[in-house]
C-alpha cells in the first residue's frame, strides 16, 4: 500500500467514527462563554451612527450687521462644519494623496500601509503610521486616544462598522470635520480661518497642501512655530499629490512658486465690550454650554466701521486731554428710531488691566451729577412746573 492509499484509508476511517457524545457539553458552554466574553468587552463601544449626529461641539460666532465676524466662543474645540461639495477637488485630494491614498479602493484598512508600518517599525526606521483615514475618524470622534490592545480591537470593530453604514465621500467629509489641525482648531474651515484668515473653501492648491500635512503632527509643522518645517511639509503633500497623478506638473511647479501669506497668530475679538455685554445676555438666555458648544449664529446691530471710527476718534480725544490727565474714556452710538446699539466702547482699551479697562462704563451704575440737570428742567417745562426765566 502507497503512501497516498494509505492516508485515504485513515480519513475514511475518521468520517465512519461518531463525534465524542461527551464533547457536546464543553462546546456549547465554551462557544456560550466566548459570546459573553465578547459582549462584555464591546458593552460600552460607541455605535459609528454618532458621527452623522454633529454631537460634536462647534463654536458660536457674533457677527456685526453686516456679517463681519467680531468674535468666536467655544470650549475646548474651535470648529465650523462644512459640507463637501462647498470644497474645492484640490482640498480633499490633497488630505487623501498624504494620509491615505488608497481610500477608495480600500474597505477601511490598507494592508500594504499595515504592512509597511509594521516592517519599518521591527526594523527600526523612522515610525509610519498605518490608519487610514476611516481609522483616524473613528480615533478622533468615537474613542479615547490611549494605545491599547482593547482600544484598536474597537478600533478595529467601529472602521468596519463605518465603512458599511457611509459612502466614502460621508468619511471624508466627516474626517475634514472632526481632524484636529493643532491646539483648539479642529476641522478644515477653522484651520483655514486660522492659519490664512480665509473660508475653506478659497484655499489656495498650496494652502490646501499646507493644511493637509498638519494632522500627522500639529505642532511640528505649525507654521506659527516653523515656518520652514511648514513649507517643507507642504513639499511633501504636493509631491504626493504629483506622485498619484492628482495634480498636474504645471499645478505642481505653480504651487510651489506661490507665496503664502500666513493669518497673524491672535486672540481675535473686535468691538470687546459689545461681544461680552452680548454673551451675558446670551448666557442668560440659552445657557453657558449651548453657547460654547451649540454653534449659535448672531447677528448683532452693532457697525464695525462706526466702531473702528468711534474707537480711533475717542484716542484722539484723550490725547488732546492728557496734560489734563484725563487717561479714560467712553462712547455709545446708537441709532435714535430704533435704538440699536451701533459701536460701544466702555475704556479706551479693553485688555489695558491699569485704567481698569474690561470694564464697561457704558452700562454701569453710575451717579449722573450735574449732567441729570438738563433732562430735570426739560421735564419741568414740559409739565409747566417751571419756565424758561424761572
């Protein structure tokens, strides 16, 4: 009997012999057991249906009447949603080209990123990371930033649960929302407000390469701490880009001869004793945490160019009364039909701590001296207690 022969034989003889009866009971308690093992450790996972939900905090923002922007609150996060298609192509592709250029193709993982993040880990070459971009949302949005064994287990769980239940336009979409870009700013459209003072959708092909290379690490390649880094950075981005037949060569080449006009690092409010009158009256009425996280819209009456040309009028004025030491001062213009406040200054200078300058003299409590007299004779005349030669 050949070696072939005699194999078959022994596998007939196994499928003519019953199953162990007495195996039954371990297997049904074993499987049993396992099950629970596996609802007990995902009790607590998040369902991936959250990320459609804008749970996520977004900031409020006073406007003038005109729609110029005087001040934006929020907690810990600043951020504007923004919808994809309001996007130009250049934006996403940019984002896809240096984190996850495989996006389309892949259902979640990249295997080959895996695998090259694993091979020059063990081999000990500079460190790459292996998430794509469905991972990275699911790190940010869903779950705590630990690096556990259970944490990329449901990791693991939620990127498939996300590719099933979202196209992967919604992904993206959804990550430009959520990423953090560096400190407070997250998403796309207050990256571009930060970094250039302009909407998401005006960016530049290299703003956009720019802003694409910041989430990997946010300090580092922040252009308000190196700005060579930044650039260097934005290189990479463009050249991936070129690399995956993204853009063109021209593209390319008129990219990289462009001249990037960074936004001044601030604390960015105008009109400041109007924005903090304006947000204790918003306090009082929706409450301090739907004014940090609700993404309130308000417009207010006030004017910013009749507040820049109050504010540069009172300086004017006290320079003249300085050898009358007179170091302070006050306006409130208001349109008389309505009422509407139209520039408010309460000090010549708000964040000056030594003329007590957060305070806002234009809605304190004040005794009105001799300036209440006019209005006292107005009303005796009117009521003819008194008269012109009394």
């Amino acid at each position: 009997m050949n070696f072939y022969e005699l194999v078959k034989k022994k596998l007939n003889r196994r499928k003519t012999q019953p199953p162990n009866p007495y195996l039954y009971p371990f297997l049904i308690i074993g499987c049993t057991l396992f099950l629970f093992a596996i609802i007990y450790f995902f009790r607590n996972l998040p369902s991936p249906t959250k990320l459609e939900e804008n749970s996520y905090p977004i900031s409020t923002k006073i406007t003038d009447r005109n729609g110029k922007l005087l001040y934006e609150i929020y907690d810990l996060q600043n951020r504007t949603p923004i919808k994809l298609d309001s996007l130009p192509k250049h934006v996403v592709l940019a984002s896809i080209a240096i984190e996850d250029k495989n996006f389309y193709r892949h259902h979640g993982f990249d295997t080959g990123g895996i695998i090259r993040a694993f091979y020059k880990t063990i081999s000990g070459q500079r460190l790459e990371g292996g998430s794509t971009i469905t991972q990275q949302l699911v790190k940010v949005a869903l779950l705590t930033p630990e690096r556990t064994l259970s944490r990329k287990l449901k990791e693991a769980v939620l990127t498939i649960g996300t590719e099933l239940l979202y196209s992967k336009n919604q992904i993206i979409e959804m990550y430009l929302n959520h990423i953090p870009y560096g400190g407070t700013v997250y998403g796309i459209e207050a990256a571009a407000h930060t970094f250039f003072n302009k909407q998401s959708s005006d960016l530049t092909l290299s703003e956009a390469a720019l802003l694409a290379g910041l989430p990997q690490a946010p300090t580092r390649y922040s252009p308000f701490y190196n700005q060579e880094t930044a650039i260097s950075r934005m290189k990479q981005v463009l050249a991936a880009m070129l690399d995956q037949k993204l853009i063109s060569q021209e593209e390319h080449d008129s990219a990289l001869s462009q001249k990037l006009v960074f936004a001044t690092p601030r604390s960015d409010i105008q009109a400041p004793h109007f924005v903090m009158y304006v947000r204790e009256l918003l306090e009082e009425k929706y409450g301090r945490e739907r004014l940090n996280i609700g993404g309130l819209r308000v417009t207010t009456t006030l004017d910013l160019d009749i507040q820049k040309a109050a504010e540069a009028t009172l300086s004017a004025e006290l320079e003249k009364l300085q050898k009358l030491k007179i170091s302070n001062g006050a306006a409130l213009i208001t349109k008389p039909q309505t009422g509407e406040i139209l520039a408010m200054l309460g000090s010549k200078n708000y964040f000056d701590d030594k003329i007590d300058g957060k305070v806002n003299v234009t809605t304190r409590l004040r005794q009105p001296g001799s300036s209440i007299k006019p209005l006292n004779y107005a009303l005796g005349i009117e009521t003819r207690v008194i008269t012109p030669s009394t």
